[in-house]
C-alpha cells in the first residue's frame, strides 16, 4: 500500500510528463490521449510507482515487450485473466526504459501508433479512452476500466486534462529535465544523443555538435514551452542565451537562484558562457543543478545528463524564465534543518544525489556531516560541507550521541552571523569540512594562505581533543572550519 507522500509525489513527478506529451502532441496536431488516463494507468499497473518492474525498469505502464520490441526488457511475474474469472500467474517480458521520460513518451506511441488503440485517442472522456485501450488487448482484468476510472475519480486526475492546463511551468520544466538523468550519449564521446536528434532533425556525430544547450532549448519545447527559451527560437550556443537574457532583463542576483531557474557558467573567467542548466535548488552555499553533455570529470562535455552541485564562483548569470502558474509554497527549494549529526565508519563512502543516485561527493571513515532525521528506504538524508546535500547508505554511518558528538560552544549557533574579519597568521591553512584535522578538506576553496582575510562566523567548534575550531566564510561565498590559532581578529 502506497502512503500518501508516495501517492502525492507520483502524481506530482507523472502529471508534468504525461501533460508536457499531451500538449505536444495536440499542438503539432497528432493523435494524444489523456494525461488522467495515463496517469491513473500507471498508478494501477506499477502500484504507485512502487512495484519492481518500476523500480528496477523505469516502466510506468507494464508494456510486454512483443516481438517486434528491440529495446531493454525486464521479466517478472503477472497475473492474467483470460477466462474473465480466473488469474493464472505466468512470467513474461516487459519492455525497460533508461528514463521515466522514455516510458511515458512509449506509452503515448503505443497507444497512438497502433490501429486497435485508435478509438482512445483523442477522446475527451476518460472513460471511453480506458474502455477503447482495455478493448483492444491492453488488459486482461474485467474490472480495468473500473480500477482505472476509480482512482481518476478519487484524485480528481481529469484536472490535468483541460484544454488550457493550468500547472506551475517551471515544475513541468523541472519534472521533464529530471526524468533525463542518466541518459547518456551512444557511443560515448560522439555527442549522439537524442536532444540533439530533435534538435538538428536527425541523428548527428562529431565534436561540432556539444549539447548542453540543445538539451535545455529540448526540454522547453518538449514541454510546449518554447517561448519561454531563447523566444520560441533555436540556440544551441550558451553565449547567445546569455545576451538574450541579458537584453530581455531575464538575469536576477545569483543569491536569488531558485528552482526552475537557468543557470549559465563561465569556467575560465573570460566572459564567455561556457555551459548551460537548471537549477533544482539552492541552500545559500551550493546549487544543485540539472545539466546535460557534463560528468564529474568533464563539466561541459562530459556526455551525460546528471544532477551537479555548483558554486557561485562558477556561476556567469542566472536566468529566470517568464514562468506562469508559479504559486507561493509551490517551490520545491530544499531548506536544510539539521537534527543532529553522524559519522562515516568506512572509506569511499559516496554522497548521492538521490538513493543510489548520481555521486555528489565522497566521504572516508571519520568524517562527519549533519543529518536532517529523514531517511529514504536504505539511505539518510545528510548535509556534507563541500558537497552538498544528498544521501548516504545508513549502514555505513553512525550516528553522534551527545557523548561522541564535539562539543559546540554555548549561545553561538546562528552559522548568518559574522562576528569579526580575521586575517590568517599560518604559512598555509586547511581548511575542513568540520573541526578536527580528521576531516577532509572543503573542496571549493582547500587552503588560506599567510595574510588572507576571512570572515569568523557565529559557529566555533571544539574537536575531539577540545581544541577551538573558527567557522569562517572565505571571498563571501565558500563555507569551512579553521583552527582558531591562527587566525588573528583585524
């Protein structure tokens, strides 16, 4: 049984996709169907999101994989009912997708590309469109159309099929960017990936074809969007975005970034865009951003979609889309509260941007994070200084107790408040990730050398052996520990 959140946060992620397909397909003046049916479908045949064949192979909608299906497959067990009594369990195969965006867009080419379908599409009520689907052989059940009009019913799913849908855009941007993870291009290196397919209107190879901008023009027009990107234009350079928004008055501060937000970053220095993504969230240290052609050993060619953590000494502009539907609370921005916090017990142990998502960052026995108390399946939700926050396998972890834990010094916890400019005394300084020589150097800004100034925070620490340990803000962006010693008050 699916708890709420889950239920919530399924239709909150199939919703974005199942209407940035629809409307896609109504504005080119294809055949659609409707995004209740599609939605409430999927909730039926994978359990809510839950169910292996989801979990394991991003397949929203239990699609066999027939014969003529050369794509991934999974096997699992099904029930079927072929006398319209009686189940009998067999194992079959299902087709398998890279991406949940993969799924829905299979979905909506089954339904319309197949002749015994023809009689759900386009249609305007929902019943008709499940009753047409389970008539021509989707399902065995003879209470599918009754199980699927249920749960439209019940969670009012026909709201998603008005002709004008009104929905908060810069989710329905987000959720489609998201459901992108992980692609990558085939084979690597050749920029041979499906953005740029739809971009340039046919499979393209070659160093002349980068795709970080061509990724982010794609999701705008995926999700009938266009307008809102470059004017309704074509751009796959970063530099010309960056002075369409400039000139539109589309830059905002970069302390002001939230989700939804187009991020462009300037590696060099030079004034130039050098790549292109979105923001996801913001905490006021790093960003985590959605970007495509990166990796975490080539930023702007690296040939995969993936979720980064970013800095604002990156960062050459934040862009900020004319979004409409946009509503107070409506923002997923990530607010950390921490609840206490925890150790590694192992080496290597990875930060993940997701439960077994992308890696963030990377943790060895010792270092020690905060924690929030929120815990996914197998995995805890952690804030690493230097990384970000994202989550880490529970086993490897031990949580501090108030024996364990350093000691923080009294009425000195607001981490906003500068209490004096301090100018560093010491040849070379680390700086950590927290107090205590154990832990790891932060990774934006590792060292201070003799005579840098910083800003001391409201935050002294204590480590392990009781030495006093100065929170410090490093150019008004960068976030370690330094030992007090030497650092000198101005």
């Amino acid at each position: 049984m699916a708890t709420k959140t889950q239920v919530d946060d399924f239709i909150s992620r199939l919703s974005a996709l199942a209407v940035a397909e629809y409307q896609e397909r109504k504005k080119a003046g294809k055949k659609w169907v409707l995004p209740s049916v599609c939605i409430a479908q999927s909730a039926l045949e994978t359990g809510w999101g839950t169910s292996p064949l989801m979990v394991k192979a991003n397949a929203y909608f239990g699609i066999k994989a027939g014969t003529g299906w050369t794509g991934k497959v999974y096997s699992t067990k099904t029930q079927e009912c072929y006398n319209g009594r009686d189940y009998t369990t067999i194992t079959d195969l299902f087709r398998a997708y890279d991406t949940l965006a993969e799924s829905v867009e299979d979905y909506f080419d089954l339904i319309t590309g197949l002749p015994r379908y023809f009689g759900a599409c386009n249609q305007s009520n929902p019943r008709t469109c499940i009753q047409e689907i389970k008539d021509g052989g989707y399902a065995t059940s003879p209470t599918y159309v009754d199980n699927v009009m249920s749960i439209i019913d019940q969670y009012n799913l026909t709201q998603y099929d008005k002709e004008e849908i009104v929905m908060n855009q810069a989710e329905l941007i987000m959720s489609k960017a998201a459901s992108y993870i992980g692609t990558k291009e085939s084979p690597p290196g050749s920029n041979n990936v499906v953005f740029n397919t739809h971009y340039y209107g046919g499979a393209v190879s070659g160093s002349w074809y980068p795709w970080c901008c061509a990724f982010v023009w794609d999701i705008f027009r995926m999700c009938g969007l266009s307008s809102l990107f470059y004017d309704g234009k074509r751009t796959a350079y970063c530099p010309t975005v960056y002075n369409w928004a400039k000139k539109n008055g589309l830059v905002v501060p970069k302390e002001t970034a939230k989700y939804g937000d187009i991020i462009l970053f300037d590696w060099d220095k030079d004034g130039i865009a050098d790549h292109i993504g979105f923001v996801e969230a913001y905490n006021g240290v790093n960003y985590t951003t959605i970007e495509g052609n990166t990796s975490a050993s080539n930023d702007s060619n690296g040939g995969q979609v993936m979720r980064r953590t970013r800095y604002a000494s990156q960062i050459q502009a934040i862009v900020r889309p004319k979004y409409a539907g946009s509503a107070p609370g409506n923002t997923p921005q990530e607010t950390w509260r921490a609840a206490g916090t925890a150790t590694s017990k192992v080496d290597n142990l990875y930060v993940r941007a997701e439960p077994n998502g992308v890696v963030l960052g990377e943790l060895m026995k010792g270092n020690r994070f905060e924690v929030d108390g929120q815990v996914s399946g197998n995995w805890t939700h952690v804030k690493v200084a230097g990384v970000g926050i994202g989550y880490v396998y529970t086993k490897y972890i031990k949580h501090d107790g108030q024996a364990n834990a350093p000691a923080e010094i009294a009425k000195k916890q607001d981490k906003t408040q500068r209490l004096f400019v301090g100018k560093v005394t010491a040849k070379t300084l680390d700086v950590k990730t927290w107090a205590g020589n154990g832990n790891p150097n932060i990774r934006s800004y590792p060292r201070l050398s003799k005579g840098n100034l910083v800003d001391v925070m409201n935050f002294t620490q204590r480590d392990e052996n009781g030495n006093k340990w100065y929170y410090v803000r490093i150019s008004g962006q960068y976030y370690g520990f330094v030992r007090s010693k030497y650092i000198k008050k101005q």
